[in-house]
C-alpha cells in the first residue's frame, strides 16, 4: 500500500545520538513527524529535536528503556497523542559492552544486551503492529530493524553476545516481515559496518573506526548519515515491493 496520502510519523527508537539522530533529522527532511526516543541523554535528544523544528518540522522527545516494556507503551502514546498514529518505527536502539572473549562476560552484561537489543526491538515492532496492521484497523506502515555486520561477522574475541542479538533481528525481520506481509506492513533490516558513532567508545574502543578501517574494502569508516538514507529509503513507497530482506551498509565488508 502507498503510505503517499496518510500523515507520516516514524518513532525512533535511540534517536538522540548516532544513527538514530541522522534518521531522525532525514526523516524530519522527508515529511515524517518525527519521536525522538532517548535512554538517558535528555540534552542530545532535546537538540534532535531543535535541529527538526529549526527546518519547520514537528518531533517530540520520549525518554524510555526499550528493555522495559512499561516504557515502550508510554513512548507510543505519547507518539499517538501528540503526532498521530504511528506509520514507521526505527528499531535502532541498542548497546554493545566492552571487548572480550566470552569466558570473561557476566551473565548480566549478556542479560541486558539481549534484553535491550533483542526484546526491547521485539516489543517496539509488536507495538507497531498493533497500531499499523490492517487486521487491527491501522492503515498500515513500515519497520526498519538495525542490525549489524556483526550477525555474520560473529563478533569473536570482541563481544560473540552482540553479534548474537544481531543474529536474531535479523532471523525476527524475516519471520515478522512474512507474518504481516498481508496488512499493509513491510518489515525491513539494515546491517550497518563500522559507522563513525559514541558506540565503539561504550566498547571501550573510542578510536575502532580509525583502526579497523583497512579491514574495509572501501578503506574507511561510513556515517550515520549514509546509513540513515538507507533506512529512510526501505520506509519509503519507492520501497513498495520490498519486505523481509536485510541490506548490508558496510563498505563492502
Ligand atoms: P550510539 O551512538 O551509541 O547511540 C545509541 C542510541 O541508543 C542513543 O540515542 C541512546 O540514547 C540509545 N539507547 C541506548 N540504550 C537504550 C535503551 N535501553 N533504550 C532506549 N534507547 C537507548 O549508537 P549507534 O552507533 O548510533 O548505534 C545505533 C544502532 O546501530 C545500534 O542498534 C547498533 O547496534 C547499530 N550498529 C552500529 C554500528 C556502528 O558502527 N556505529 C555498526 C553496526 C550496528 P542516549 O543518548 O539517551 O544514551
């Protein structure tokens, strides 16, 4: 279904910072209003949010946990009562912890980037649904789900956790994207390389893009805005024809 005469409103999960941010301000370019979620940077999403408004468009700033499911369902109505039914979600957020094998990781630093990674997107595209599936009286809409090379990579002697929440988002875009393929919903996946983020310095490795990029075909890092033109183009109707696939935007890696 076209999506060309409904008023479009994408809610970004992790959109204060990183990839979420270059979404969040591609999509404000392109018509959506926009929900800027954040975990715990209220200045950085409060600036998303300017930066949006400054172009004339309209975004709001939901702080909420996506491993908290009480926190999702208030991220989505705020996003109903203050911007409309929601037409598109970015399921960026997400964390990884520092490097290292895994006989060294606790069973804590795994339970929290699973729960982040892997349920917080699982709840966010089931909220979705819900408020998008023609089955549910919705007008349909898209699902971006962020990935990451490391699905196939496998992330080992780094963080084999991570790449394993990877794993499964992409093995969830395949399943959701065929459950709901007959309502007007189209799920998709991005699997970004080695982007220029805050992200490699929670991994204890703030200078990893300058280190690792001649493992890259292309010899360098890529940027958050590289990867959100890919993410804006899967929600996109010139996308119409496209669901269930996973995009790899990693320089060739
Ligand atoms: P980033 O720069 O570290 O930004 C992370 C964003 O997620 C921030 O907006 C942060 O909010 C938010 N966030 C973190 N935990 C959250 C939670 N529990 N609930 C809600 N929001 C939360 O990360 P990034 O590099 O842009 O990464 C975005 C996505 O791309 C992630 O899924 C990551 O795995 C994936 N990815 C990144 C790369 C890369 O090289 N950068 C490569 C492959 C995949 P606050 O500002 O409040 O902290």
């Amino acid at each position: 279904m076209s999506t060309e005469n409904l008023e479009k409103v994408v809610l970004i999960t992790g959109g204060s910072r990183g990839i979420g941010a270059a979404c969040a301000l591609l999509a404000a370019r392109q018509g959506y209003k926009v929900c800027v979620n954040f975990a715990s940077n209220e200045q950085a999403a409060l600036d998303v949010v300017k930066d949006i408004e400054n172009i004339g468009a309209s975004a709001i700033a939901v702080k909420g946990d996506v491993a908290n499911e009480a926190d999702i369902l208030h991220m989505f109505a705020e996003t109903k009562s203050r911007l409309g039914l929601v037409t598109g979600l970015i399921n960026n957020a997400g964390i990884l912890s520092k490097e290292g094998r895994l006989d060294t990781f606790s069973a804590e630093r795994i339970a929290r980037i699973i729960a982040v990674n892997v349920t917080g997107s699982i709840l966010c595209a089931r909220e979705a649904v819900k408020a998008m599936s023609t089955k549910h009286g919705g007008k349909g809409g898209s699902i971006v789900n962020i990935s990451s090379v490391a699905a196939t990579l496998g992330g080992p002697n780094v963080y084999v956790d991570y790449a394993a929440t990877k794993g499964a988002i992409d093995t969830f875009t395949k399943g959701l994207a065929l459950e709901v393929a007959t309502e007007d919903i189209r799920v998709n996946g991005v699997r970004p390389g080695i982007i220029n983020t805050d992200i490699h310095a929670s991994g204890g490795r703030p200078d990893r893009v300058e280190e690792l990029k001649h493992l890259i075909p292309m010899q360098r890092g890529g940027s958050a805005l590289e990867v959100a033109e890919v993410v804006l183009w899967l929600m996109s109707d010139a996308a119409s024809y496209v669901t269930g696939t996973t995009v790899d935007v990693s320089g060739g890696r």
